[in-house]
C-alpha cells in the first residue's frame, strides 16, 4: 500500500483526539531520540526540537481563534504552554536546559488525548509512541 494511500486511509478512521495522540507520539519519540544523542549532532537534536515547537506553535495559534472548539479556559492553557514550549525549547537549543520538560509535557498532554478507560491502564513514562 503506497504512503498516500495509507494517509487517506488513517484520516477516514481516526478521530481528531486520535491524530493529535499520534502526531503527540511521533513528535515525542523524535525528542527521546535525539535527547540521547551526543551534543555534536547538532542538526538531529535541532531537527527534533523544531518539529516540537512548531507543533506547539500550531496548537496555540489554533486556540487563539474564536472558532476553536475547546473551552476558554482550556484554550488558554494550551496557549501558554505553547509559550513556554517556545521559550524552554531556545534554552535546551543553548545547551542550557534539557529535554525532558518537554517531553514530560507532550507525554501528559497525550494521556489526556486518551480515552478516559485506557488512561488508567496506561502509565505515560513507560509507553512507547508511535
């Protein structure tokens, strides 16, 4: 089955909650890995935070409309940690924080993307994204 193929297929059977779990996963596996690298690949380790804010910086955007969906409060939230993403990601690039932060983030952010009977059975630290 060709890539494009699979793309259509996955966007006609997932929820929203689903691809953000997903791109949550791909995006925090990309972290880890490149949290373990040694500090000379320098594109790899900035590659993965890149991706990270900008998907931070999407999801802050998107709740900064009116036409989002989700409720003010929760809106706002998401906006100030898409701030904080910003801001710690240019310190981990510095060499002056690390990466876990932003891990841990993104891994509380897709137990909470889980539905309600697989989040008790799932523990965020010890799952495996994908």
């Amino acid at each position: 089955m060709s890539l494009k193929a699979y793309q259509t297929t996955a966007a006609r059977v997932e929820d929203p909650r689903q691809t953000e779990y997903r791109l949550f996963g791909q995006v925090t596996r990309a972290l880890m890995e490149a949290e373990q690298l040694d500090k000379s690949y320098i594109r790899e380790r900035m590659d993965a935070l890149d991706w990270n804010r900008r998907m931070w910086s999407m999801l802050g955007a998107d709740c900064s409309l009116a036409t989002n969906g989700l409720p003010e409060q929760l809106r706002a939230n998401i906006i100030s940690l898409s701030i904080w993403v910003n801001k710690h990601t240019s310190l981990v690039m510095r060499n002056k924080e690390d990466f876990a932060p932003l891990i841990d983030i993104n891994r509380i952010i897709m137990q909470g993307l889980l539905p309600q009977e697989q989040t008790q059975a799932v523990s965020p630290v010890r799952q495996s994204y994908g």
